[in-house]
C-alpha cells in the first residue's frame, strides 16, 4: 500500500505541498547531514543540497525567514572571500573555492529557517542525534586505533576532521548537560561525553586536546570543581596507560621543537606579508606562494596550519576584518545575552556555549584550519544557527 502511495506523483506533490511535511523532512535531512559529516563528505554535500532545496519549498508553502544577528557578519565575511577571488593571483585554482567552501555558508541561514519553524521537542532531537552519533563514531574510531588497525582514531572522512569535530561537540555537550529535555538523565549525558573524550584521547591531535581542555577547565571552575577534578583523573588515565598519548603529551612539554613543520610555515608566511596586503594571493593558492618545501618533514602538506595566517594569506586584511567581525558578533552577543542573566543559571548555557565554542575555535585555528574545512565548517555553522535562535528568541 505505502509503495502504491510514493508510486503516484499526485500522492507525492500533495505531500510536498504540506508545509507539515515538508519541515519533518527538512528536520529528517538536518539530522542525516549531522551524522554525515563524521561519514561522507560526499553524503554530507548531497543532504545539504536536499536540506536547501526542502528550505525553498517550505519558503513557497508561507514560511518565512526572521533575520538573524549572525546574517550580516556571515555573508560579509563570504563577500570577502569571494573578492579575493576575484583578485586572486591564481583565479583559476581561486575559483573552485566557491563549490568547495563558500556555498556551504548557506547550510546556516537553511538551518536558522528551519529551527526558526521546528518545535522545541524537535530542537532538542537534532542535538540528541549530534551528541549520540558522535559518541558512536569516536568509540568506533578509538576501538580500531586500540586494536591496531590505525595510528589515530579517525572520522570516516578522512584527515583530522573528526578532532575538531569532537572538540565542538564535547563543547556544546557540556554547556547543555543540566538541559534534561536534551539529556533525559544525568547518566546519558556521562556516557555520552566519556564515549566522545575517548575519542579524542586516541586522536593524539595536540591542538585539539588543548582547546578542549581549555574549554572544559572555564567550565568546570564555574560550575563544577568535581568535574576538573574527573579531567585530571581521566588524562592520567590515559597517559599511563597509552604509550603513544604519554609520548604526545611529553612534546607539548617543549612545543617549539614538535611543531610538525609550523614554525616553518609560519615564519615563510611573514616573508610574504607585504605582497598582497589587502585581497590576499586569493583561496587554494599555497603551492604556489609557499616556497620552503626543502625544509619540512611533509612534502604533501597543503595549507599554512593557522586560520588567520590562511584567511590572511588568501583573503589579506579584507577576510581577516571580515573575519574578526564574523567571531566577534558571537562573542558579541552571547556576552551581553549572559550579563542579562544569572551565571549560574541554566538561561546561560547557550550564550556560555557561544563564549566557550569561539574560544575552542580560535585555539583549533591557531593550529589548523578549521574554516577551511567543508565538515567542520558545517558543523560550526550548525552550533551558530542554534545560537541566533536562542538570541533571538530572548530578545523578541
């Protein structure tokens, strides 16, 4: 019967007419996108293009979209990038930037318009579908790493993606754990961060240790001294037990001489500072300006190692304000949004959220490129479209 229903187009228009319908299929693909970008880059680009397309027809069927104070920083910050484009040394390698990164900026505004229509209830379920398969795939990740079957634990995606998405997430986790509407009980929440905190333990990814614990300290010495003490215990734990994490956490001891080639990227970067000081050499651009290939361990390496080295290097101070700009609106609005409430209160836990997540995201960028990035950029997106909508809800 239901194969009878889907076989007729006049079944199936008259669904898609139903602006019902039509939201809890956009709720469905935002929620298989979130899994996707620990999954497939390419699943992720597909349900994307599926969630804007469902965002248009909504559109059609009388939904409306309520202005954001993220909208304007955002798009400027893409203005930027595409006038570095247009400016680019090397337009032709420039050009793919805009499949490869600038379009995806849109994956916010199509997730505001949905939260801007979803019900609380299913709010809450696209968190609770972020936080579970997250844990998931950081326990599947850290499984095949202890096994011996990788060095690291890896997202299904490839490179050092999974890291910074599990930092991001183990963030916002964290600032949400007292929301019982999220977390049905106390225990869910536990499991579902030790899950995602093993995961990063066996991702041996430096930076991303750092910013977590960063993050997770601010935390812990406002909220919950237990907590910080659970961390000391748990880092013990796994530096005792896992040669390889000991041996990791021994190089921070001296970070100047384990750098992993950033120093040398760095101090090639500064030589070319001058050259191209408003619009940048353009996006995709580092083969052909970084010239000290002799002098680094990776020959394969592909990218300066350092957000604002890149955007400024790509996008010149152009993209570096556009950016300032963009991070400082968060800051920005979670700050005055936490000062109109109590700290202790659970009304701040997405405005702590933003302060905590903008700190964890610079600490990634000081040594990586998480903007750049097509999944990780999804996945901050995401957070932010969940934090315009808490403002705007406080200030309507």
């Amino acid at each position: 019967m239901m194969n009878k229903f889907f076989k007729s187009p006049t079944n199936i228009q008259t669904m898609l007419q139903s602006r019902e319908f039509l939201l809890q299929l956009t709720g469905l693909t935002l929620k298989l996108q979130i899994v996707s970008l620990m999954v497939s880059i390419a699943a992720a680009q597909i349900l994307f293009g599926f969630l804007l397309i469902f965002s248009i027809l909504l559109y059609r069927q009388g939904a409306r979209y309520k202005p954001t104070r993220f909208d304007i920083p955002i798009l400027v910050f893409v203005l930027a990038r595409l006038l570095s484009i247009i400016f680019s040394e090397y337009p032709s390698e420039s050009f793919n930037t805009i499949t490869k990164e600038l379009i995806f900026y849109s994956s916010f505004y199509a997730t505001v318009f949905y939260l801007q229509h979803a019900t609380e209830e299913e709010r809450n379920a696209v968190l609770r579908w972020l936080f579970i398969s997250t844990a998931i795939v950081a326990l599947v990740a850290s499984g095949i790493t202890i096994v011996g079957l990788t060095k690291r634990a890896r997202g299904f995606t490839g490179g050092g993606t999974l890291a910074t998405h599990l930092s991001l997430t183990m963030v916002v986790a964290l600032c949400l754990k007292e929301e019982k509407k999220i977390f049905k009980a106390p225990l869910h929440f536990w499991l579902l961060f030790l899950s995602m905190s093993i995961g990063l333990a066996f991702t041996f990814t430096r930076g991303d240790w750092l910013a977590t614990s960063i993050a997770l300290l601010v935390y812990g010495s406002l909220f919950n001294k237990k907590m910080v003490l659970g961390f000391i215990v748990f880092v013990s734990v796994i530096v005792l037990s896992v040669p390889y994490a000991r041996e990791r956490v021994t190089t921070l001891m001296n970070p100047w001489d384990h750098s992993s080639d950033r120093l040398t990227l760095w101090k090639n970067a500064v030589t070319h500072f001058d050259e191209h000081p408003f619009f940048g050499f353009g996006p995709e651009t580092f083969h052909h300006v970084f010239n000290d290939r002799m002098n680094i361990d990776d020959k394969g390496i592909g990218a300066w190692h350092n957000d604002v080295i890149q955007i400024y290097m790509e996008s010149g101070l152009l993209g570096v304000s556009a950016f300032v700009f963009m991070i400082g609106s968060v800051v920005y609005v979670s700050v005055v949004t936490i000062r109109r409430t109590k700290i202790n209160h659970s009304s701040s836990a997405v405005p702590l959220m933003g302060v905590l997540l903008v700190i964890t995201y610079l600490v990634l960028g000081s040594f990586g490129t998480p903007t750049g990035s097509i999944t990780n950029g999804m996945l901050f997106r995401f957070l932010l479209a969940v934090i315009a909508i808490n403002h705007q809800e406080r200030t309507q």
